[in-house]
C-alpha cells in the first residue's frame, strides 16, 4: 500500500465528529468549553491515589436513555455489556 500526500486544506471531515457527547452533568464543562466530551480525542486522569480514577465492576452509575427519557441505575459492568449489544 503506497502513501498518498494530500495537502491539508483538502482533508475532509465528517462533522459529527466535531460534535460532543452530552453527558448533561456538570461533567460537562470539565471536558471542554462548549460542554461534554469532545468526539475522537483521548483523555488521560491523573491523580493522587484513592481520588477516584478507577471505577469497580460494581459501581453504581446513573444512565438516562435518550430516546425514551428512562432513567436507569445500573453497575458498570452491566453498562458495558448493554454499549456492547
């Protein structure tokens, strides 16, 4: 596979990709300026021990789903098999 060199100018995006991810929590504005979590970029925490930057298995969080407004508790390890199906 040869590299092609296009000039940057040239580069198209697709604009969901600017868009972020509303977590509508004052999480929010931590993550940038207009609020939620920027699409493609990685975030690294860091922290003294025991500040919270490892979520358990078990932890409870609280999800909301959009499309009908139902509010959920759940743990996150029950979370990640329901983003996963």
């Amino acid at each position: 596979m040869a590299a092609e060199l296009v000039q940057i100018n040239k580069v198209k995006y697709d604009k969901e990709l600017f868009e972020a991810w509303q977590m509508r929590c004052p999480l929010d504005g931590m993550f940038s300026i207009d609020g939620g979590i920027p699409k493609a970029t990685n975030w690294m925490i860091v922290g003294d021990p025991g500040v919270g930057k490892c979520v358990h298995p078990n932890t409870l969080v609280k999800i909301k789903i959009d499309s009908t407004g139902e509010e959920r508790t759940t743990t996150v390890k029950d979370l990640h098999e329901l983003i996963k199906s």
